[in-house]
C-alpha cells in the first residue's frame, strides 16, 4: 500500500483563507463579508463539534474491549497524556506498545507516550503532516481530529480492504489511492446496482436516511421496509437505521439524526460510520437473479422490460396466487412474504427507472401498450403484496388480528394522495374534513400501542408463543405509523390553515378589486364605503386574516419541529414569506381605500355643492348683466366667493375624472366645461363693463410624472446626466424629481439590506463560484447606492443654489424688456418736425424718457452679476444647458446696447435740428429786417433827392451780401432732413424771402 498523506489542520485553514469573501489578511472586504466570515466560523465549529462526537464514540467502541476498559469523556483533554491513545492502538493492532503510566506524569512522560504512538504510526508507512507531538499534548482541536481521522483511515478502511481478496464477482477489488474513493467506490457497488441509489459523495447523498436504511437492508432485508423507508421524512430514517443498526447488526451508534439531517453533513464523520459496515460486512455487497438498472441502450432497455415483466408474471403471480390460499403455516408464510417483499424492493428501482424513461419520452423499443401491461401489472403485484400482509396479520389470534387489520387501514390512510383543485375554498374546506377523519380513525393508537407494547413484553398471547420476526416486523410498522401519523396530522393542520388563508387573502383581493374600481356617482360611492365599512369595520375582515396568518404560522412550527425535511421547510418558509409580504402590501392597500372612498365621496359633495350654487348664481349674474350699473356693482362684490367655488368646483372636478369610468368622467368635464364657459363668459363681461384690470391671473397647473426607481439604480443615474435646460421653471421640476429619486434611492438601500440577508443565508448551500458571483453583485449595487447617496444630495445642493438666480435673471431680465420695447418704439417714432417749438417739444420726451438710461443700466448689470454666479456652477452642473440664460442675457445685452446708442444718435439729431431752427430764426429775422427797412428806403420818394440817394447809397453799400445765401443755406440744411410733408412751409418762406430779397 502506498504512504498515505493526511494534513486535517492546513486543508480546514484554507477553507477560511481561500473563501471568497475574505482577502488574504483575512480582513473583511465590505459589511456583507464580514456576516459571511460569521457564518463559516459557525460552520467550522459545527464541524468540529460532530467529528470530536463522532470520533470519541468510535475511540470508545473499541477501547470498551480493553480490560480494564477505557470511556473517554473529553478528547481534547483526555488525550494529552498519550494513555488513551496507545491504549486505542494497542486494541486496533492487538500489540503491546511501552507506555509511561502513574499518577503524577510530567509533560515529558505525556509527550513520550504521545511519540511511541506517532512513531507506530510512521512504522505502519502512514506519513503525518502537520502533527506533532507537542500540539497532541496541548490539546489543539485541528490536530488532534487530524490524528483520529488518520487512525480511521488506516486501521477501519485501509486495512478492511487490503483483506477483502475479491468483489462480488469474483474479480480482484480495485483499490484506489485514496481510502474515501475506496470505500465510496463500495458502497456504490451496492447500493447503486440493488436499490438504484447512486452514491456520490458523503454528505448529500445521505441527509435523507435512505442510503443508511439500504445499507441495513442489503446485510438483513426484514430489518427494513424500504418501500416505507422512501415515504417517511429524514429524521425518521435516520433514527431508524442508526437504532436498528446497533441492536441487530452491533453497528455502535456513532451519530444521530439531527447530525447528518442538515445541509452539509460532515463527510468524515459519515465515512466513519460507514466504514463499520465494511468491517463489520465486508462481503455484504451484490444480488443475484436482478438486472442492472443501465437502460440506456435499446438492447438494455428491452432486457431489462423482459426480465421484469417475466418475473411479475411468473414467479411473482405464482407466489402471490398461493398468498390467497388460507394460512397453514402463519410463520412460515410470513417468512415467505418477508423474502417475496425482498425481492420486490429489489426489482423495484428497475422498475422506477423503466417508468421514467417511458414516460419521458425517451424509450427506445416499449411501446405505450407493453409499459401499460408491465405498469398495471406492477400496481397489481403491490396491492397482493399489500393483502398478503393484511391476511397474515388477521391471522393473528384475538385483538391482535384486529390490531394488524387496524394497522393496514392506518396505513393505507398514512399512504392516500390527496386530491388538489385550484379554488381554495374548497381545498381548505376539503383538508379540515381530512383532519377531523385522521383524529377520529388515530384516537386508538395510544390504546393500540399500549396493548402492542404489553404483548411484545410478555412474548405470548392467548397462550400461544408470539413469532419474533413478525411482531417485531408489527412493532416496526406501528413505530412508523406512529410517527407517520403524527407527521400526518401536522400537514394536514397546516395544509387547513395554508389554504385558508389564501382563501381569506383572495376573497379580501377579490373584495379590494371591488373597491378601487373606476368609480360611478355619489349614491355608487356611498354603497361602495358602506359595503368596506361592514367588511372591515363590522366583520373585522383583516383581523380575521391576520389571526388565521399567526394561527397558519404556529401550525407551520409545529409541522417544521414535527419531521417535516429540508424542501418541506423551504417550501413552508417560502410561503409564510410570499404570504406574509402579500398580506402586508394587501392591508395597506385596504387602508388606503377607504381615504380614497372617502375622499371620492367628499369630492362628490363639493361638485353637487358647487354645480348647484354656480347655476343659482350664473343665472342671477346673466340677468343682471341686463340691468342698470348700481344692480351689477352690488352684485359682483361677492365675485371672489364664487371665484373660490369654481376653483374647488374644477379641483373635485379634476379629482372625479381620475378616480370615476370614462361615462361618469364625461358627464362631469361636459358640466365643468359648461359652468366654467359660463363664469369666464360673465366675469370678463363684468371686467369689460367696469374697465378695470384682470381681477385675478390665471394659475398654469402642471403636473409632471415621477419615474419610480424603486430599485431601478439605472433610471437614478440617468436622472443625475440628464439633460435640462437653465430655465427657473424646468429647474424647479428636476428639483422635485431629484428630492423624488432621493427617496426612492433610500428604498432602494432597504430592498439591498433584504438582498445582503438572502445571500448570506445561501452561502452555505453555494460553491465558491457562485458566492463570488453574489459578493461581486453585492458590491456592485452597493457602489452604485453609495455613488447616488453622494451625488443626488450636492446634486439637489447646486440646484437649489442657482434656482433662485435664476429667477431673479429671468425677472429682471423681463422688467427690462419693457422698458427696452418702449424705448425702441419712441425711437422708431423719430421725425424731423416742421416747427422749432414741434422739435424742442419731442427733444424734451426724448430725453425725459432716457433720463432712466442709469437706472436701467445698474439693472443690467445687476443682472449680469447674477448672471456670472450662475456661470460659476457650469462645473458642478454639467447636465444643466445653459444655452437659454446664455441667450436671454445675450439678447438683453446687445438690445440694450443698440437701444442707448440708437436714443443717443436721436437726441444728437434732435439738438442739431433745435439749433438750426434757432439759427434759421435770428438769420430770418434779421434778413426779414433789412428786407423790410430795405423796402422803406426804396419806397421814399419825398424828400430832398441828394439825401435820399446818399441814405439809400449808405444802405446798401453797408449791405451784407451773404445776408440770404446764409439764410437759404441754412433752411437747405433744415429742408434735406424734413420730411416731404413738413418741407412746404419752410419751402414757401424761403420762396417768398428770396422774391423779396431779389
């Protein structure tokens, strides 16, 4: 045999050190790991728990044949000495081994007897990795399990097969390497080719009991009924094959059910266990007369049909028609039916396979007819085998023949399916019936028991001496039904329960489906909230449920603690859950119907209301819009009232047309529509009549639908990049839908902490690979949680702290504009006047309006400050377009710019035409002077003639001669910059001046 290599401490450390929620510092990577570190110490120090039971019971069951005989209590402490573990190899190899004995043994006399043992051991070519002697007399857990689990491998397995010559066929045994594929590749070979169990490890594969019971079965066939075994629940079996195995076979009970009936059972403990079937059985293995169960070939598969029905129709229907004939012989029959029972289980897996591939449409050559034949034929054989037993045990003499009578009926209850139908009702209904008939036909199995248990004792009955195989066959069965019965009671308690309350929950569904229904009108509300007021407030409707569900829950426990196994509990967990999360999102769902009816029928009041006085009042208001001024003012004082009543009238208008049918719905927008035509029509009459200003603005209503993240981490980061226009208005709605996505951000962090929870509970049932997987989504959502709770808060920060200037430039910016328009009209109104006093006149507006030039100005620039803050947060928001206050600004900008410019070159020309209307004034006057005295002196004739020639010679030899060329230059000037129509007047003057002058 080659050296074996065994190293316990090194292969259980890199369980923690590789495990993919812990880095190689063994420190915790986010939260979640740190849950998942907690949940594998739990694991290894569960581990450890069941191999030191496992291993000091074995210890035990040989050092008891030591004389005196040696009971460890405490293996850590007790094997630091070295005595028990020489003793314990003393007894596995039968040789005498130097030992140091005495009361008061130093550390050195407990490390000496611990090196005699290590060094037997490496005589023996066992290598010892990573154990010592020093860690031996310490106690360390890791090492000494190690130690133990090395002496298992050796002296229970390794030995066991180096004697076993040859397999079942005679053909040498293959030993492998490694004594767990050894043994595995053992088991296997028996419990594969008899009862189609294939055996591929040792953890899973024995959870449930059966392969235990098997291997009991395949040493002593009436110890066990597997029929029965491959019903009953795991802690069933499981107790089952380890008492039946130690008070029949002298197997020691090293384990017990809740050890192995978890998810991962400890495989060196269960190969511990099994390796006393080897010891104790090792040519126990192979059936002859049973085909194999490989029936993958068309050859094979035809075999195998032959073989089964052959015997069911031959052997099997010549045994069992002998079973009719009346009882000679109870105990032997009984034995026959023992043996027959054998061979049916035997073929049984044979048939399971055969039914499988049938009828799953992958059978080769059986045709639907010949599995027909072989099925009815095999439910046949079952229901003999079934009335053999019945027969046998009526046979019994007295009240014990009732007793197997009353066992069949109890067995055939035990086994019965029950039907399944889709209402609810009726299968709640039909599992209380079950429940009620289970309790009266099991009120006599604690009398029935008591009466077995009496006649087990005293081994006769009636005088006769009772048959040890059969009644110990009775006694297992009542055990079963016992247990079986109890189990029974449990499900269908539960099942009453379950289907009750998913009863209770859709009549309450059915009813909340009623209730938030498009509605109809008022008379139609009111029933509807008087029907939910009986159901919820009268007959208490979600009380009764919630009682149901906590009733529901503790019958859960009870069938969960009473045998259920692992799926069952899943299943159960998984329906409190389903149930439970249902229930809660129904009960606030109902709570909030009756806001919704309430606030409906309140909203029904207020638009009957309204309708009602807005038509007494628009009629009375359209007749006296006909009447005289004093009748209107009197009556319009009380507009604002009525303005209030058509405003709530709209508001439960709009409410109804959301919550009622499309019929209802049209009828109340046609009447609104109506009244509303009919109050705007009379209002901006009365506004008309009274020429005042608009009383009241309109409010502009909006609404804006808010993306429910919930979860949807994708939409939040799609929210943050999108893009929005710097606008006060769109601003202020993604505001609101940031604070929105906040909230649902906060959710989203509750459903990961719900998400955390699951995965940590699943960590013990995944691989390595799959726990990655679920750590790196972990880690990934909590990223993105983490990155959101960031930026969505300085987000909402920056938004809120260009909002307001951004209001304030689109405030200003329009006040500005008016004032822009305004100037731009006086401007394009610019004309040159026919009159100096028409000129200084529109200089004088000119520049009284302009005089405001300053004022402005400080606004703008104001705003252009304002405007700069909001430029300053391009960075933090890079989502937001700033092209529109970009523009406004711009635009304001440049306007204002070309607005001044324009009133200055206008007050230029305005002051240029004033100056040369004065100009045009003096030199007219002046020119209309020298025409006038000019004139007189060509008029005078009286007079002395030398005179007047000398006074007409110093007139006009003083003359300036461009007295009217300055004139007629200067009204040119005037003249190119009038209008056409202002000229003719000027044009006449100048006309008439030049005829005088000339």
């Amino acid at each position: 045999m080659a050296e074996r290599y065994t190293s316990y401490s090194s292969s259980d450390s890199a369980l923690v050190s590789s495990h993919p929620f812990l880095d190689s510092s063994g420190s915790s990577r986010a939260t979640a790991g740190q849950g998942i570190n907690v949940t594998i110490q739990n694991l290894q120090n569960e581990q450890e728990r069941i191999q030191k039971k496992t291993f000091t019971n074995w210890m035990n069951s040989y050092l008891c044949q030591r004389v005196p005989p040696i009971k460890v209590e405490n293996l850590f402490e007790e094997v630091k000495d070295g005595i028990v573990l020489l003793s314990l190899l003393e007894v596995l190899s039968g040789e005498r081994l130097p030992m140091e004995k005495g009361l008061k043994l130093s550390i050195h006399h407990h490390l000496a007897n611990i090196k005699t043992a290590l060094q037997f051991l490496e005589k023996k070519k066992i290598k010892l990795v990573n154990i010592n002697a020093t860690s031996i007399a310490e106690g360390k857990p890791s090492i000494v399990l190690g130690l133990i689990w090395t002496i298992i491998l050796y002296f229970q397995i390794e030995e066991t097969f180096n004697a076993v010559p040859t397999d079942n066929d005679g053909a040498p045994v293959k030993k492998t390497a490694l004594p767990r594929q050894s043994l595995l590749e053992w088991v296997d070979s028996i419990l594969f080719k008899k009862y189609g169990l294939h055996v591929k490890d040792f953890g899973k594969s024995w959870n449930n009991g059966v392969a235990f019971n098997a291997m009991i079965h395949n040493v002593r066939p009436d110890l066990v009924d597997m029929d029965l075994i491959r019903k009953q629940q795991a802690k069933i079996n499981l107790e089952h094959a380890f008492s039946t195995a130690e008070s029949h076979l002298g197997i020691p009970r090293l384990l017990d059910p809740e050890d192995v009936d978890v998810e991962k059972p400890d495989e060196k403990s269960i190969m511990t266990y099994v390796a006393q079937f080897l010891k104790g059985y090792p040519d126990s293995g192979g059936a002859s007369g049973v085909p194999g169960v490989d029936i993958e070939t068309a050859e094979k598969e035809m075999k195998a049909y032959s073989s089964l029905i052959s015997w069911l129709n031959g052997e099997a229907k010549e045994v069992l028609d002998a079973s009719y004939e009346p009882v000679t012989n109870r105990e032997s029959e009984f034995l026959d039916y023992l043996g027959f029972k054998t061979e049916l289980e035997r073929r049984e897996p044979l048939y399971q396979k055969l039914r499988a591939k049938v009828q799953s449409g992958r059978s080769v050559q059986i045709t639907q007819l010949e599995w027909g034949n072989l099925d009815a034929r095999w439910q046949e054989v079952d229901r003999q085998v079934k009335l053999w037993l019945r027969k046998l045990d009526s046979c019994l003499p007295g009240k014990l023949g009732k007793l197997g009578h009353w066992m069949y009926e109890a067995e055939e209850i035990l086994c019965k399916e029950e039907s399944t139908s889709d209402n609810a009702e009726d299968m709640a209904a039909m599992y209380d019936k079950l429940t009620q008939e289970h309790k009266e036909f099991f009120k006599d199995l604690e009398e029935w028991s008591h009466f077995f248990a009496q006649i087990k004792r005293a081994g006769r009955y009636e005088g006769l001496m009772l048959h040890g195989p059969h009644i110990d066959h009775l006694s297992k069965r009542l055990e079963s039904i016992s247990l079986c019965s109890a189990l029974r009671l449990n499900k269908l308690e539960y099942n009453h329960l379950r289907y009750k309350l998913l009863a209770c929950m859709l009549g309450a569904q059915t009813k909340v489906t009623q209730w938030t229904v498009k509605y109809g009108k008022q008379d139609a509300v009111e029933c509807l909230l008087a029907d939910y007021s009986d159901c919820i407030d009268r007959q208490h409707m979600c009380q009764h449920i919630d009682t149901t569900y906590t009733d529901t829950k503790k019958v859960a426990e009870n069938y969960k603690n009473g045998g259920a196994d692992a799926s069952e509990i899943t299943s159960i967990d998984n329906f409190l859950q389903e149930a439970g999360g249902k229930w809660k999102k129904m009960s606030l769902e109902i709570k909030s119907v009756r806001t919704t009816l309430e606030e409906t029928l309140k909203a029904w009041k207020e638009y009957n209301s309204c309708v009602e006085r807005l038509n007494l009042w628009l009629a009375e208001g359209e007749r006296v819009m006909k009447q005289e001024i004093e009748a209107k003012e009197v009556f319009f004082k009380d507009l604002a009232q009525y303005g209030e009543k058509c405003k709530v009238l709209n508001e439960s208008a709009n409410f109804l047309v959301d919550v009622c049918t499309e019929v209802t719905a049209t009828e109340v927008r046609q009447t609104v529509a109506s009244l509303n035509q009919r109050f705007n029509s009379l209002v901006e009459g009365f506004q008309s009549f009274h020429e005042t200003e608009v009383i009241g603005k309109v409010r502009a209503k909006y609404e804006k639908g808010v993306v429910s993240l919930k979860g949807q981490l994708n939409d939040s980061i799609a929210l943050l990049s999108k893009r929005i226009r710097c606008v006060h208005a769109e601003l202020k709605d993604y505001l609101i839908a940031l604070d929105q996505c906040s909230a649902e951000v906060q959710e989203a962090e509750n459903n990961f902490k719900v998400t955390t929870e699951l995965a940590k509970s699943l960590v013990k049932d995944s691989s390595d690979e799959d726990v990655k997987d679920m750590l790196a989504t972990l880690n990934s959502q909590k990223e993105v949680i983490i990155q959101l709770k960031k930026e969505i808060p300085q987000k909402i920060k920056n938004v809120k702290a260009v909002l307001p200037n951004v209001a304030a430039v689109e405030t200003g910016i329009l006040d500005l504009e008016t004032w822009l328009t305004e100037g731009e009209q006086l401007i394009k109104c610019y004309k040159t006047d026919g009159s100096p006093e028409e000129t200084d006149n529109r200089l004088h507006r000119h520049k009284a309006f302009f005089t405001k030039t300053t004022y402005q100005t400080s606004i703008l620039e104001s705003k252009n400050n304002v405007f700069k803050q909001i430029c300053n947060t391009k960075d933090k928001l890079k989502n937001i377009d700033f092209t529109p206050v970009e523009n406004l600004m711009t635009s304001a900008n440049e306007k204002f710019q070309i607005i001044v410019t324009s009133a200055k070159e206008v007050e230029r020309k305005l002051e240029c035409l004033s100056r040369l209307w004065r100009s045009l004034q003096q030199k007219q006057q002046k020119l209309e002077d020298w025409l006038d005295t000019a004139e007189n002196i060509l008029d005078e004739s009286q007079g002395d003639p030398e005179n007047l020639i000398s006074k007409h010679k110093i007139f006009f030899d003083n003359t300036d001669p461009h007295l009217m060329s300055d004139y007629e230059t200067n009204a040119s000037e005037l003249l190119q910059q009038m209008n056409v129509a202002e000229r003719k007047l000027l044009s006449e003057t100048l006309g008439h001046l030049k005829e005088r002058w000339e």
